[in-house]
C-alpha cells in the first residue's frame, strides 16, 4: 500500500499477501489476478483487451495485474504492485485476489 495515504501523492499500490501452506493442494504454477476497483468502481487496467482479463467463475474479468507463482505446498508470499497510470481519486478502492481456481481474498484502501 502507498506509504502515505494522500490520493494526489500516490504512486502505486502495493499489495502483499501470503498463500497458506497447503499439503493437499496441487503444486506448480498458478495465474494470480489482482484487481483494483477505484472508488467509481472502475478496474484499474492497462486495456480491455482480452489480454488483460480472466474468466473466474464462467465470468469475464478485468484485471489490474497478474503474475504466475511456483506453488510448492509451502507458505508462499507473493507481491503485486498496480503502478498508477493515472493521479488516484480519493476515495475507497476495493482490492480483490483471484487464481483461475478460487477467489483468494479482498482487502480494501482509503486514499484522501
């Protein structure tokens, strides 16, 4: 997250969360999507072309990053940085955690 809370200062989001330990789980590779609602509810995104969305659910997304992980049964940290493409709005902006299997968590952020 910004490490002031300013809407005009900020130069990103940051967003670091950790994927349990999980021996039952399959290991390997993993699509992560993180989405970003801005306070008008629009997702922060480079594009709405289709690279640059996922289907969870049987429903098209929009997603502000991705990454891939290697997942190996162990606690994994991972960390996703939406670097601003245009001055944040104050206001509330819902962060969402997706893999193409599950909706992994939310979290939300007020900018003034």
């Amino acid at each position: 997250f910004p490490s002031h809370d300013r809407a005009s200062r900020a130069e990103q989001i940051r967003v670091c969360f950790d994927i349990a330990e999980n021996p039952v789980a399959r290991t390997g590779e993993y699509q992560i999507f993180l989405r970003i609602a801005a306070p008008d509810g629009r997702i922060l995104r480079l594009s709405d072309a289709d690279a640059h969305s996922f289907v969870h659910n049987n429903d098209t997304l929009q997603f502000s990053n991705q990454a891939t992980i290697n997942y190996q049964n162990k606690l994994t940290n991972v960390c996703m940085v939406w670097q601003r493409t245009e001055e944040f709005k104050p206001g509330t902006y819902l962060i969402s955690v997706y893999s193409h299997e599950a909706w992994l968590g939310e979290t939300a952020l007020s900018l003034r």
